[in-house]
C-alpha cells in the first residue's frame, strides 16, 4: 500500500513542479481576497416559489417541527 502511494506522489511531482515554475501567486493578495469575501459575501436571491431561511437556529428548529411531511 504504501508502495502504491508512494508511486502517486512521484507521478504527481512534476505536474507540481510545473505550476511552481510556470504560475506567480501574490502572497498578500491571496490573504486578502478571502477575508474580503467572507466579510462581505455576496447576496444569493432566493428563487420563486422558495422561503428564506431562519436567521436563528430556534427559529429553523421551529420550522422543521413544524414541517408537513412530503
């Protein structure tokens, strides 16, 4: 087994090689970005015919006892 993995990660290796030397990544703007996003995400519209979801947990749990069986 451990054989078998270890075959992977040498079959892997020059795939990594290649992005290391052919792709840049900015180290601040990748710390940026996601903190920017989960601060700020954006609106989902809800479509037709759907509800919003409770903005509590005792309000989503009231919600699904109180729920009509499909």
């Amino acid at each position: 087994m451990l054989a078998y993995i270890s075959s992977l990660l040498l079959r892997t290796l020059p795939a990594i090689d290649y992005d290391n030397e052919h792709y840049t990544y900015d180290s601040e703007a990748e710390e940026q970005n996601p903190a920017q996003s989960a601060a700020n995400p954006a609106p989902q519209p809800v479509p037709p015919g759907k509800e919003l979801l409770p903005k509590t947990a005792e309000e989503f749990a009231a919600a699904a006892f109180n729920r009509k069986p499909n």
